[in-house]
C-alpha cells in the first residue's frame, strides 16, 4: 500500500525511518514521559540538545523543523515569561526548554513515520480495547485530523501575526492571540461540519 503523506514525512533510510510505526510511537510516549519528568534548566536544555541530534540523524529538514516550532514560539514565550516572574529564570527555562524538546521530537516523529502507518499502530494497538466500548478506527481517525490540522494552526498563526504586524499591533499579544483562538475554533468547527455531512461521529 503507498503511503500517505500529510506534508510532514519524508521518505528515508535512517535508522529512525525503519523502525516501526508502533515501536517507535512507544519510544515517543516514553520519551516524553522522561522529558516531563526532568526538573531544573540544564536536563530539559539537553533534552533540546538530543531532541535537535535526533532530528539531524533523520535528515529532517530545517524548514519543516521550523514550522513545527513556529506556533509555539508566542506561546512558550508567555509561558517562560510567566515562570520566569512568577518563580524565576530556572523555571523559566525548564518550560520552556521541555516544550521544545517535545515538540521537535515530534517533528521528527511525523516526519519519520508514514501516515498510514502510524494510523494503523495506533488501530492495531487500541483493538484489545474494543471490549470496553472503545472504537480504535475513530480514535485513529482523530488522530489523523490533529496530525493534518497541525499545518493548518501554522498557516493561521503566521497569517494572523502577519495581520496584526500590519496593523502596527505586532507587540500586542492580544492582537495576535485573540483572532488565532477564534481562527482556530473556527477551523475545528468547520472540519466538525464536514465529518457531520459525511455521516462520520452521528452515533
């Protein structure tokens, strides 16, 4: 079966490309798990550091790594701000520092693995769960629509700080904030409408 693609993977023959869609889905949840768990600014920093190796060994390239990031610069911003007044800049740093590694491993993730792979892991994994009223083609399917919706949010977030540079409001975090949160909504709402029009989510 070709493999489908959402504008995130490359194809590849690094040792991240050939481990399985699965197994490697595990190795993400665990690394995140790990990354959450380091407390002060040095281990989430060197987390970046091994997060930005990884995606270097996977030959992902900087622009896709770039968009992946650049949604979340405003608000790992905000966040690190916030920590840095509210408890200081080690604080300040470890948020800020953990997101980032996150997120950069999870470019590398979706870059690495084909969609339809992924989708069917997740199907395979979530069937013994079947039993308990849990349907693993429509969490699959939820899956996919955050995977696609992912550079959608980018476009709309550079869009909107595009606006609000225009209008002489480029420091305004409500300038920016404001219509991404309504743009967003709105964009999830509209997807909703077409899901509902196809008979998808009706029972």
């Amino acid at each position: 079966m070709r493999a489908v693609s959402l504008g995130v993977h490359h194809p590849g023959t690094t040792p991240l490309h050939r481990i399985p869609a699965g197994p490697k889905l595990t190795l993400l949840f665990g690394y995140g798990i790990v990354v959450v768990a380091l407390s002060g600014p040095w281990p989430p920093t060197a987390a970046v550091g091994f997060s930005l190796l990884l995606a270097m060994s996977a030959r992902v390239p900087l622009r896709d790594l770039w968009r992946g990031l650049r949604p979340m610069l405003l608000i790992v911003g905000v966040l690190a701000g916030f920590q840095a007044w509210q408890r200081g800049w080690p604080a300040a740093v470890e948020v800020a520092a953990t997101v980032l590694a996150l997120v950069v491993a999870a470019t590398t993730f979706t870059a690495t693995t084909p969609t339809d792979r992924l989708l069917d892991a997740i199907t395979r994994g979530l069937e013994p769960f079947r039993r308990f009223g849990i349907r693993p083609e429509k969490v699959a399917l939820a899956f996919s629509l955050m995977i696609a919706a992912i550079p959608r949010i980018a476009d709309i977030a550079a869009e909107t700080r595009d606006a609000a540079r225009a209008r002489g409001l480029e420091r305004s975090p409500r300038a920016y904030l404001t219509p991404l949160a309504i743009r967003t909504v709105a964009h999830a709402h509209a997807t909703g409408e077409a899901l509902q029009a196809r008979g998808l989510g009706d029972d």
